[in-house]
C-alpha cells in the first residue's frame, strides 16, 4: 500500500499513525493483567530509538511494528513493552 497524501494531510495522517503505535504499545493484554516490565539492553533502547525514527520517517510505506520488530531484530513484545516503557520515562520526566 503507498500513501498518496501529501503536504497537510500526509503530516496529519503520520502524526496519527504515531498515535496509533503508542496506543497500541500502552494497552495492556487482553486479559486485563498489565505486562510485566522487561529487561532492557542498551542495544535494545538504541533499537527502540530507531524504530521511532523509522516511524517518522517511514508513514508513506505502511510499516506495521511486525516489520519494525523484524527491522531491528527485535520481538515484538519486546519492541512495545520498551517502547512503551520509555515513552513513560519521558512522559514522567516532561511532566
């Protein structure tokens, strides 16, 4: 699938794809139990700091966080778990 948005609009739509990978990466598990958190290396923080630049980088191409995870080498409930741990780390530091 190619994004045929341009200007505005392809901005808007990469900001809510971002919004989109966040949300996915906060909700906890089906069965209602938050995941527990994971040990993280530097190579896996540097992998994560890459797959958000890949996202903002890549909105045209669809990339879904199977093809992120598969990108960097990471799996995917690691690349959210992490992702969404240091979204945290960042949220409590701004706030």
């Amino acid at each position: 699938m190619n994004c045929t948005y341009t200007g505005e609009l392809l901005d808007f739509y990469r900001e809510l794809k971002a919004y989109e990978l966040i949300c996915l990466a906060l909700t906890p598990p089906h069965n209602g139990h938050i995941t527990p958190s994971v040990r993280l290396t530097r190579r896996n923080i540097v992998l994560i700091h890459e797959s958000k630049h890949m996202l903002d980088n890549a909105f045209e191409s669809h990339i879904s966080i199977a093809a992120i995870a598969r990108q960097t080498g990471m799996n995917e409930f690691k690349l959210k778990a992490g992702f969404k741990h240091i979204l945290v780390s960042v949220c409590l530091i701004i706030s």
